[in-house]
C-alpha cells in the first residue's frame, strides 16, 4: 500500500491465525467468509491507514477498502 500524505510504500503481513476473523456463514450464505481490518503506520509519517478485506472461503480477495492511502498493485 502508499501511504496517502507522504506516498511511503508500505508492505503489511497478514497471519490467517491471528489477524483474520472467520465470518461464520450460514450453509449456502453467499458473501465473505474471511474478514481483515488492520491499521497500519509507516515509518515516515504518523498518518494512520485502515484496511478492511474481505475474503472467500479459499482466502481469495473479494471487496477491499482502504482510509489514508491506497493500493499498489
């Protein structure tokens, strides 16, 4: 991710035992089963950037957001 203020390219690491909630579906539910909500800091400025992600059952991302920078692809 870049952060929005100062442009500082961030790489996060996402461990699925601790930093993803399963969202526990009903059988046949369609949506998300996996979500990610982390704030991150970089190491350039103090501008706090939120992401929430949402997977599939297989960890496949499936909707994204993020406040205070955005994607890099």
């Amino acid at each position: 991710m870049k952060c929005g203020k100062c442009g500082e390219e961030i790489t996060i690491h996402v461990n699925r035992r601790t930093d993803i909630q399963n969202l526990y579906l009903e059988p046949g539910e369609e949506g998300a089963a996996y979500n990610l909500r982390k704030e991150i800091l970089g190491k350039k400025c103090p501008n706090l950037i939120r992401i929430d992600v949402d997977f599939d059952k297989n960890y496949r991302v499936i909707r994204k957001d993020i406040e205070g920078g955005s994607f890099i692809d």
